[in-house]
C-alpha cells in the first residue's frame, strides 16, 4: 500500500489532496476544499422595515440602509479561483441561521440561487448577509453581497431585494 500526500497553501485558499491506493491499482485524487472566509460571519436577520413601493425609490432604500451597515465590513478577501465554493460555502451558513430563526430558509436558499444566476459576470461575489424586510405587507429578502475584480479585495457592495413568495426580483443597488 503507498500513501502520498499534498497541502498546498494560498492565502486565501487550502488545499488538502491525498492519494490512498493499494500498490497497482491507482484511484482518483480526492480534494477537499477550505477558505479563508468565515460562514460565522454571515447575517440574517429580520428588520422593521419596508421596501418603498416607488420603484424609483427602492434604489436609493437599499443603497442608504445596507451599504456600510456592520456585516458589510466582515467579508474581505475570496480567492478568484473558488469564489463559486465561497459562495455556496457562504449560503449554506445563510440558510442554516435562517432556519434556525424559524424563518422562510427555503424561499431564502431560492433567493440564493436567483442571486448567482442574475450575477453572471467576471467579477468574484460572495454573499455576506440576508435580511428579512416587507413589501406591501409581505416578507421580502434583501440579500447582499460583496463582490470585487478578479484581481482585488471585496470591497463593493450589491443588494438584490427578492420577493420570497415568487421569487422576483423588487429592486437592486450596487457599487462601482
């Protein structure tokens, strides 16, 4: 039998692959993948509050009340190369606190899913927090998010307001 073993450490990124194999008959690398950014520092919360019916108000609602509120500080750094992992990493942690609020996790982790696939681009985004908000009377979520170039440290901000009955999209606000 012959065991060989590989850490590689970046910054942002720990790597942790090994091989196990008897001594003809080799098996696939198996990876296990851990980041710098902390799930535990992720939000949820609920806040009385509501999202302006005006259309052209929402904007500016979301930009003065969720950029530069205290979880919006505690994201950092993600590495490029697996901010899709961070992200999944990180909505996980939502989910969970959402649920251990005894709040809607499924239309949150929904929420999740329409965030990543309505923030396609060559940026690296993370979300950092979800907060339960109303509009018209109804639960919403606000999930932002940090997000920066390939190449630097996540230091903007985007929000996306999300209906948790259907699912759309009620407002957006971003950075940069």
């Amino acid at each position: 039998m012959c065991l060989i073993g590989t850490i590689l450490l970046i910054p942002e990124l720990v790597i942790f692959a090994y091989y196990h194999y008897p001594s003809d008959t080799p098996k696939p690398l198996q990876v296990q993948k851990t980041t710098a950014l902390d799930p535990d520092t992720v939000v949820v919360m609920v806040l009385d509050l509501s999202l302006p019916i005006s259309a052209n108000e929402r904007t500016a609602f979301l930009w003065n009340t969720f950029s530069n509120h205290p979880a919006e500080r505690g994201l950092t750094a993600s590495s490029s190369n697996v901010w899709q992992y961070d992200f999944k990493v990180l909505s996980d942690a939502l989910v969970r606190k959402a649920e251990a609020q005894n709040l809607d996790a499924d239309s949150l982790r929904k929420s999740l899913v329409f965030v990543m696939n309505n923030s396609k681009s060559n940026n690296v985004f993370v979300p950092e927090a979800a907060y339960q908000i109303k509009y018209e009377g109804k639960p919403i979520w606000v999930i932002t998010l940090k997000w920066e170039t390939r190449s630097g440290i996540l230091g903007h901000i985007r929000a996306f307001a999300i209906d948790q009955e259907t699912i759309e999209q009620l407002g957006f606000m971003t950075c940069g």
